[in-house]
C-alpha cells in the first residue's frame, strides 16, 4: 500500500468518524421538531381573557419521543419535568406520566393537546385550549 492511499483511508475514517460521533438523534430522526425551542410569547385567543404566562425562561427540548420542559427563573433557577410527546394530525400530544410531576406548563394537565398552527425549522405556534374553554396561543422559535 502506498503512503499517499494510507493516507486517504485514515482521512475517510476520521470523517466518518466525526460525522457519527456527533449524533444525538437517538432511535431515528423525528424531524423538525427535533432540539431545543424557547416560548417568545404567550397571548390570549378567547376575548376578555388573559392566559397563563410561565414565571421566567421556558424552553421545550424534543429528542426521540421525549420532551423536557424547562424553567429558568428570573435567579436561574431550573425547574425540569420530563415526559413523551407525539404529533398526529396538526396535533401535538403530551403526557407526563409522573404523577409527581410540577406542572409548569400554565393550564396544561399532566396530558394535554396542542393544535399546531404554524410549523417550520425555525417556528412553533400551538394553539391550547385549558379545561375552562380559555384558548390560547403559544410562540416558540428553535433556540
């Protein structure tokens, strides 16, 4: 084997092996809603209402069927809660199946349903309904 072919073969396994290493999709590729999206606004739909507005920074982190909701308070503070999410028919399905699980979400039980208005790389926009009838739409934008 000549230098310059020992050369190229060990070039094309550490490229291959850098583009593999990287990889946090586990269990498949779920698509764009995959990585970490921070809430920008929250504004009432229903007139006369006002909605539920997290207390600091919320972000909603999406990874194989799992999402992590996460809020930072004003101190930095983190408060997590983990549970699974599906999306069927412009509809986004979460469940947090721990029963001790701090609701963070305003209005939101531990399973709820999200209406997707808007959605692309870069945005979200759900539209939620709480048990009261008040809707409400929720932006977020790829962080």
């Amino acid at each position: 084997m000549t230098k310059a072919l020992h050369i190229l073969y060990v070039i094309i396994a550490a490229v291959m092996t850098a583009t593999t290493i990287g990889c946090t999709h586990n269990n498949g590729d779920i698509g764009k809603i995959f990585g970490q999206w921070q809430l920008r606004s929250v504004e009432a739909v229903t007139p006369g209402t006002e909605p539920g507005m997290p207390e600091g920074e919320m972000y909603w982190a999406f990874q194989s069927s799992t999402i992590r909701v996460s809020l930072v308070s004003d101190r930095h503070d983190v408060s997590e809660s983990y549970g699974n999410f599906r999306i069927e028919d412009q509809t986004l399905f979460l469940d947090f199946p721990d029963t001790a699980y701090p609701q963070l979400i305003p209005g939101a039980d531990r399973q709820s349903r999200w209406q997707i208005v808007r959605f692309t790389s870069k945005e979200l926009i759900l539209l939620f309904t709480s048990d009261d009838g008040v809707e409400s739409e929720w932006k977020f934008h790829k962080w």
